[in-house]
C-alpha cells in the first residue's frame, strides 16, 4: 500500500488553489505564419502549440474518403516537455491521446463539406504538466477556428480529479502522480455535449457527479477565455461577453 | 464596427436568413465559422481565412498544372482542381488538338479565365473559358487570400472603382483571390501594393478612406520629384 501523500493543506492545494479553480490559462491565436491556423496556450505549467494545415489533398490517398474530410490529428510530446527526457516520436500513449482528441472534434467538423480533403491537426507539446491533452484540445480547437474550417462549436476541455479523498479541478503534476483518480472531459459549451470523456483511478458514482459538474463548468470559463481570444484578434473592443447570454 | 463571430455564436431566429458560413438547429441561426456577420439581408459570416472551394457560376483565374491528353488539369487556388477538356478550344483552334500539340494552345504555367459552370458532390469540377481567357500579355498576377477579395472590391464596387481609377491600370480580381493587373511598370508596382495592403488591413473599419490617401500621398511625392 502506497502511503498518502500530502496533497491538501488547511483546504487549499499545494500551489495554493481553492478545489474548484482553474490554472492560470494564457491563449495567443495565429502564432504561426505558415500554418493555415495555429494557437498557442499555457495551462498553468503545460506550453503548447496547435496548427491546423488544410482542407488540403488527403495522403495517403487511399484514405481519402469520397464523402468527407478526413481528420488528422497528432498529439505529441516533445523530448524536453517532461522531466526525464522522453524518447521521440509517437508511443502507445500518444497514439491513444491523438485517437481520442481527433474524436473529440467528430461532432463539430462540418466534414461533409470538404469531400476527399484531409484536415490536419498538429498538437506539439512543449513543456508538460499533467493534463496535456486537455491544453491540446483547448488549443486545436482555436487553431481550426483560425484556419476557417466550418465548425458547429467550439470544443472546450478540462481534467478533474481526486486527491486525499477530495474532488478537484484540473489536477497538475504533483496531484495527478499522487491522487486517486484523474477524469478528462471535452464538450461543447453551449449545448453542454460531452465529447471526450476518460477517467483513470478510482471514484464512487457521487463523487464522478460531483467532478463532472466541476469540470463542465470549468468548461464554460474556458470557452468564454477561448472566445475572447479569438474575437480580440481582430477587435481590440471586445468587452468579453459572450453572444450566448443574449439568446 | 465589425463585429466578429466564432463557430457555435448564435445569430438569429430567422431561419429563413441564413445564409453562407451559418448552420441552422432547433430553428435558430448559428455561426459555422470565424468570421464577420453580415445581416443586411441574407445572414452570412463572411470568414477571416480558410481555403477557396468553387461553387458553380465563380468567374476565376486557373493555371494551368499539368497536361494529360485530353485533359489540362487546372490549379484553381483551392485544394481542388479541375480538368479542362480539349473541346473548350476546339472553336478557336486552327488545327484538331491532338497528344502532341496541346501545349502549343496551352501550356503549363498559362493562365486563364474561366468560369465554373458545374460543382458535383465528389467536387468534379467542370469548367468553361471565358471569352477573352488568355492573360498572357503585359501584366501581372498577384494573389491574395480569397476571404480578402470583398475587401478589394468594396462596397458596390467603390474600392475597386477608386483602384483602377488612381492606379491607371487595368485590374481584374478573380474570386478564388487571383488578381490580374495591366498597365504600365510603375502603375502596376503601385496597384500591387495597394491590394496587398488592402488584404492586410482587412479586417479593420474606415480603409477605403485610408486607401485614397496612400494613393494621394502617393502621387504628390511623385509630382515633386518629377518637378525637383
């Protein structure tokens, strides 16, 4: 038996966040000249860049697909992101993030509009401190909005988790190694649709209500935060309210 | 005031409306891209960047990449491209078209105006030359992202209009954002750079005002130095 770490000191985390706050996030849009869109987002310790090339030809062509747009998406670390140097190049991990990031989009990638396309998706993680993938889809979600791809939505992401016995939102390095349980999530804000859901440890059916609706709404600070970023681009006005509160 | 939208933004209730760059669900109006609205009437986002798809009746400027008999295949600036089938100049031709002469009428690299006369679901494009289609003498050709092209034309023609008339050139814009100039070397540096401005600048309020006056200064430095 692992013994219990200290993650919770006198009701607020070791970097000093009450249980229901967010990391400091950071969005800077079109970051790259040669990309078709590209984001670049900090959650708190996590740096990452996203571009998106495309529509363009889809290779191999043996996978286009005569009816849609054919998503690529790849999730990768960089050697230097972590600790201990990672090895290069994709692994069972990466592997897996990019399957479950790409599906993540499925809902809201108007494909049928590119017949045989292929719409790239490039996520490089530069700098990495637990909850990677949901930086990256923050990010891949902005940079195709950049590149002009029709969208239904945008995708908004967030981890919660457990540690010492309580539910926390958007773990970091220290609480996702030491805890109990870590969960993901991916929606779409103003619908309230999950895309993407993994958990990993353990957590009672309560507790999973309880940080499900901790993460949703962390979600919807993250889409206004996502939006802002998009809109300033191109308005220095912008006064951050969200055209959804006038429906 | 532009204002802008990204993808999911709601817009209207009038379904009815909508029209380019929106989506209608549970009888309400949303943006499918990030762009600007435009609600005089239909409602249509008009996008900030992305890559030109054809649609049918698009009057624009292809190049041509590669000949296969009895095909020249097309680059039309968009991730699609089209084939051209030799019969288009079958009226013009002195002589039939054939494997081996093909590129004495075109060849690749030339440019030509055509218009896109059919779109199918797999995107096969069919296309019909344009009257005067070749552009091949005294000019140049620029290209701006097709997004930019309203912006260049402006409202009911007033950009362009202005253009042609302070530049002296004869300037055709193609709506995949190929952009044919004519005139004389000077006119044509200074017409180029213009648009290219005008394609930076896009996005932000007062610009043909903007324009005139980069045009002015323009001419009155060169008055001086004529005089000087």
């Amino acid at each position: 038996m692992k013994e219990e770490i200290e993650l919770i000191k006198e009701g607020k985390r070791l970097d000093g966040r009450g249980f229901d706050e967010l990391r400091p996030i950071k969005i800077e849009v079109g970051v790259l000249k040669r990309a078709d869109g590209s984001c670049y987002l900090e959650l708190g310790d996590n740096k990452v860049i996203a571009a998106v090339y495309g529509p363009r030809e889809m290779h191999p062509r043996h996978a286009q697909d005569a009816k849609m747009a054919v998503v690529k998406f790849r999730y990768n670390m960089a050697p230097f992101s972590t600790d201990d140097r990672k090895r290069p190049g994709p692994d069972r991990r990466s592997v897996e993030i990019s399957k479950v990031c790409r599906e993540a989009f499925n809902p809201v990638i108007m494909r049928e509009l590119y017949p045989k396309m292929g719409i790239e998706v490039y996520v490089e993680l530069l700098q990495s401190d637990a909850g990677t993938r949901t930086a990256g889809i923050n990010a891949a979600s902005i940079a195709l909005a950049d590149a002009g791809i029709p969208m239904k939505d945008l995708v908004s992401s967030i981890a919660v988790g457990k540690i010492n016995g309580e539910v926390v939102l958007d773990l970091n390095a220290a609480e996702d190694n030491n805890g109990e349980a870590d969960m993901p999530i991916a929606m779409i804000a103003r619908t309230n649709t999950i895309t993407a859901l993994q958990m990993d440890g353990r957590m009672t059916q309560e507790e999973f209500g309880r940080g499900l609706k901790l993460a949703m709404g962390a979600c919807h600070q993250i889409y206004e935060l996502q939006r802002a970023a998009l809109v300033t681009r191109y308005n220095q006005n912008y006064e951050g309210k969200s055209k959804r509160e006038e429906e | 005031m532009y204002q802008v939208v990204v993808p999911g933004d709601f817009l209207s209730e009038e379904t009815k409306r909508a029209g380019e760059g929106t989506y209608v669900e549970e009888g309400k109006v949303y943006a499918s891209q990030y762009g600007i609205v435009n609600m005089r009437g239909e409602i249509k986002v008009v996008p900030l960047s992305g890559k030109y798809k054809p649609s049918n009746g698009d009057v624009i400027i292809g190049k041509i990449a590669e000949i296969s008999f009895p095909f020249w295949i097309v680059d039309l600036a968009s991730p699609y491209e089209a084939r051209l089938h030799v019969s288009a100049l079958s009226g013009i031709a002195r002589e039939k078209i054939e494997f081996g002469n093909m590129s004495d009428y075109l060849n690749v690299d030339d440019l030509v105006v055509v218009k896109v006369m059919d779109v199918n679901v797999l995107m096969k494009i069919e296309l019909a030359l344009q009257e005067d289609f070749e552009l091949r003498r005294g000019g140049r050709l620029i290209e701006i992202p097709h997004t930019k092209v309203p912006r260049v034309i402006g409202r009911s023609g007033s950009m362009i209009k202005m253009l042609k008339e302070k530049c002296n050139c004869f300037i055709f814009i193609a709506k995949n954002g190929r952009i044919w100039i004519r005139g004389k070397e000077d006119d044509m540096d200074l017409a180029s750079t213009v648009i290219l401005k005008i394609a930076r600048e896009s996005h932000t309020s007062g610009l043909t005002d903007r324009v005139a006056e980069f045009l002015d200064s323009f001419r009155k430095e060169k008055e001086r130095e004529l005089r000087g």
